[in-house]
C-alpha cells in the first residue's frame, strides 16, 4: 500500500514538472537579457545516503526505510555582473553572501527503487540583485527555492561492507526540479529541469572512488552576457578512510557544469541593455575538500564538514561559480 502511495504521488509530480516545462516563462522577469530565473546555486546533494555532497551514492535507501538530512551551504559572490560603463566598468556582487539549507528526504520502496525529494531554502542572503541596472529593490533576506523530486534505482547493487576486499556499485537516477521558487531572488528557474544521471563508486581497501555523469536539461536564461542553459553534469571525488568502520574519513571532489549555449558580450543600445553573442561556452566547476564520519555502528548516522571553492578554467569565474563555499551535513539514512 505504502509502495502504491509513493508511486502515485511521485507520478503526479513528475505530471506537473512537464506541464510547467511546456509552458511559458512564469513571469516577465524570466524573459529578456535580465533574467532572474537563474539559480545560483549549482550543488544539488542527493537525498538517501552518500559519501560526496556532489556525487549520488551507488546505494539506495533500504525497503520500507525513510532516510532524510540537511546539507547546508555558504556561497560568497556566485553572481556578479560586470556592467558595462565608460571607462573600465564596475563589478556590482548581484548575489554576495548566502546561506542556504537543503532538506533531503529518500523512502526505499524495494531493496533497488528509492524514491527522493529536496527542498532547499535559503535562511539569509545579501546582494545588489538588478538594483544597479534596473534601479529597483536589491536580494530580499530569505527565499524559497525550487523544489527537486525523482527516483533512483539500484543498477549494479554493492556488497555488503567486508564481503570482499574490493566493491562497487552503479545507480541511475532521474530527478527534476520543479519551477517553485522566488524567480526574481535567483532562487529559481523559469520552467522544470530534468536530470538524469548515473553514479557509481568504487572500494579498494581504505579507499575509495565515486563518479557522477549526467545532464541538466533547461531552457536558457539570460544575464546581460552570460547565458545558462543546457549542461551536462560530470563529477568525481576520491576519499580515504583515516579510522576504520566509517568513523572518519577525507574525501576531495570536484564538479563541472559544462554549458551548451553560447555566451554574449553585453552592450548598450541607446538607453538599455543587449547582448551580442561572442561564440564562447563556459564551465561553472568547483573543487571541495571535507571530513565525513558516521559514528554509529550501522553507518546509518553521517556528518561532514567541507569548504572549496570555484576553479576558474578560462582564468575567471563564470557565472554561479563561487569564490569560496563551505558545507555541513547530516543525513540519516539506514541502507540495511
């Protein structure tokens, strides 16, 4: 009964997310070169269990178990624009400090199908937002963030902890986030975004290996010159564990968000702002260094503390690429 119930409600979901993505932008300020609809925040965590924070786990929730977590955020300057001025120009920090917090929820309906949902929400932000362009308000202090939901199956199941002196496993996933958020706090998105993607990891004694490979699917938003659209999804990490049984660990990561559309150069036409495309990609990508334990026995019970920060691939940081970002989490999520 209980496995119906998640189906259905996970189906309809899945219903609105296409509905919404078919649709028109969801307000004027999705549309043009100023859009807002653009989320600054480029770690999406995994709901269920997990090793990295940008990696899905290769295990899922166990059967008829509910797992659930907090990943909170700080982000330093992931949007600045470069307005365009006589002279050199000015660098206005559209979104400067932010702190947010997603909630992650994950119910395994078989040993292999784990259905999942995050909810992010930023507790407190500053910035300029489009004040110095448009002349209106800057960031508001909170908002509501776009909701994400989907499943993930089990393709290759892992052995159990000791059963062999080296294991992997492989997990497939298809999530979408839904356009729920505040569009003009750059905490949401003009229409759904479909992510399927595919996650392994792999165990040689104390170390470890993880790799996620997959797609954000979206239509493009655009900012003055930098325009985010289509991206693929490629992330890897490695880890080691410094005391045995999960007690602690180190792991680094890294991620990248290659973009499919073509970047602009921002120009001024009489009294208001365009864009001329330039032929150029970018790369939002990012590197995070962190320590993870699970105290209890299970393993069910994860803390990590981590912090990084962008990696300018071309010699800048694009746009949601921040400075520095530092992460904590809790998740509990039992896998037996």
């Amino acid at each position: 009964m209980r496995r119906g119930v998640a189906l259905v409600v996970l189906t309809s979901g899945l219903v609105c997310a296409f509905a919404s993505a078919g649709g028109d932008a969801r307000a004027d300020g999705c549309a043009g070169v100023l859009s807002t609809c653009i989320n600054d925040d480029t770690l999406w965590p995994h709901a269920g269990p997990g090793l990295f924070e940008s990696i899905g786990s290769a295990r899922t929730t166990a059967e008829g178990r509910l797992a659930f977590g907090v990943v909170t955020t700080y982000l330093s300057r992931p949007i600045v624009l470069q307005l365009v001025s006589p002279g050199q120009g000015s660098n206005q920090y559209v979104v400067d400090d932010q702190v947010t917090g997603t909630f992650l929820y994950a119910y395994g309906v078989t040993d292999r199908l784990e259905l999942d949902v995050a909810l992010p929400l930023t507790f407190g932000q500053g910035g300029t937002g489009l004040a110095p362009v448009t002349g209106g308000a800057g960031l508001k202090d909170t908002a509501v963030r776009d909701l994400r939901f989907g499943f993930s199956f089990d393709v290759l199941k892992m052995a159990p902890e000791g059963s062999a002196e080296s294991r992997g496993g492989v997990v497939a996933r298809f999530e979408t986030s839904a356009p729920t958020g505040d569009e003009d706090q750059f905490a949401g998105e003009q229409a759904a975004v479909f992510v399927p993607s595919v996650s392994g990891e792999w165990h040689v004694g104390a170390w470890f290996a993880g790799a996620e490979a997959g797609l954000r699917v979206r239509p493009i938003a655009q900012l003055l010159g930098a325009r985010v659209g289509t991206q693929v999804l490629a992330a890897i990490g490695t880890g080691y564990e410094i005391l045995p049984r999960g007690l602690l660990s180190a792991q680094i990561e890294a991620w990248a968000l290659p973009t499919f559309a073509e970047q602009a150069t921002p120009v001024i036409v009489g009294a208001s702002y365009g864009a001329v495309p330039d032929g150029s990609h970018i790369v939002p990508a990012e590197w995070q260094l962190s320590l993870r334990t699970a105290p209890l026995a299970g393993g069910d019970l994860a803390i990590d503390l981590g912090g990084g920060g962008g990696i300018p691939l071309d010699g800048s940081l694009p746009i949601t690429t921040p400075r520095f970002r530092f992460t904590l989490g809790l998740r509990w999520a039992p896998v037996r």
